[in-house]
C-alpha cells in the first residue's frame, strides 16, 4: 500500500512539474512588465562598399575576361552586362539581394538560379537573392541579352542586409 502511494505521489509530481515546465517554455518572457524583445541579426561582418562599378563582361577567343565600365550597353543578343561590388575587409559567404528594373517586360525571363528568383506581377521587376563565398570581398551578378529584352533606361539596385549598398542606372542602346 505505501509503494502504491508513493508512485501515486511521484507520478502527480511529474504530471505538476510537466505542466509546469510546459507553461514556462511557451510564455513571454517579462522583465519589469516590459517584454522582451529579440535583438535584430547583425552580419557579422561590416559591409563598407570600397568600389562599385556597372559594365560590359567580354570573353576573348582564348577565355580571357574583360570587364569594361560603362552605363551604355549595347543591345546585342549574347552581350553580358552587370555589376561588380568590392566590400572592404570582408571575407567569406556574403548575402546580397539585387532587385531589377526593367522600362518594360521582356519576352521572357531566365536565370541559372531560378529557386532564388521572383518577378514582379507586371513583369518589369526581378528580385534576385545570392550567397556567393568571396576570399578578396568582391560580388557580382550578370545578364546576358535575349531576343525580346527591351531598349532604355534600367535600373540596378543591391542590397545587404536589408541596406541598399549600391545603385546602377544604365540603359541598353539599340545599334544601328
């Protein structure tokens, strides 16, 4: 009989201290009637941009890289334009957003990282999320042109962190 009273006592311990437990871990926690509020993420690291350029990406024959600064390109099926940034200091996986404004629709819309990319409902706006692991702090994102990419005025806006770091206004030019 004390054996069965007893496990009678242990198990409404461990029923009131379950509950117990279980109230503690789902409340608000409340310091002089004042909720707590979790701090915001902070990047580990600063984010100071030391050099942003837009340009024209050419390949030669022998697969050498050219990257020449402009904010006229010329439309070109094939032409591979966009943006490099240089962050002072930085080291390691930087995530960055670029949104993408385009004077009108395109014909169509394409991407290596389709999970990664959204487009707006009129179809003028691409919004593009990347983590790209740089050693010497420099990011970059191209575009090539496709039958159907429309001439004029665009606008180029990277973020990160939520700040905008960089702006590029550019326009495609017809050639003649």
């Amino acid at each position: 009989m004390v054996i069965l009273s007893s496990r009678s006592v242990l198990i409404s311990f461990w029923w009131i201290f379950s509950f117990i437990a279980l109230t503690i871990n789902n409340a608000n926690p409340v310091l002089a009637g004042i909720p707590v509020i979790p701090a915001p993420t902070i990047s580990p690291q600063p984010t100071n941009v030391s050099k942003a350029e837009f340009g024209v990406k050419l390949v030669d024959l022998q697969g050498k890289v050219d990257f020449f600064p402009t904010n006229n390109v010329p439309f070109k099926v094939g032409n591979t334009y966009g943006w490099r940034i240089q962050l002072e200091n930085y080291h390691g996986e930087v995530k960055w957003r670029e949104v993408f404004h385009l004077p009108k629709p395109p014909e169509t819309w394409a991407t290596e990282h389709s999970e990664d990319f959204d487009i707006s409902k009129d179809g003028t706006t691409a919004i593009s999320n990347r983590t790209q692991t740089t050693a010497n702090g420099v990011i970059e994102n191209f575009w090539q042109i496709a039958p159907g990419d429309p001439i004029g005025v665009h606008k180029i806006e990277v973020y990160i962190d939520q700040r905008q770091i960089a702006t590029f206004n550019f326009e495609i030019i017809a050639i003649k």
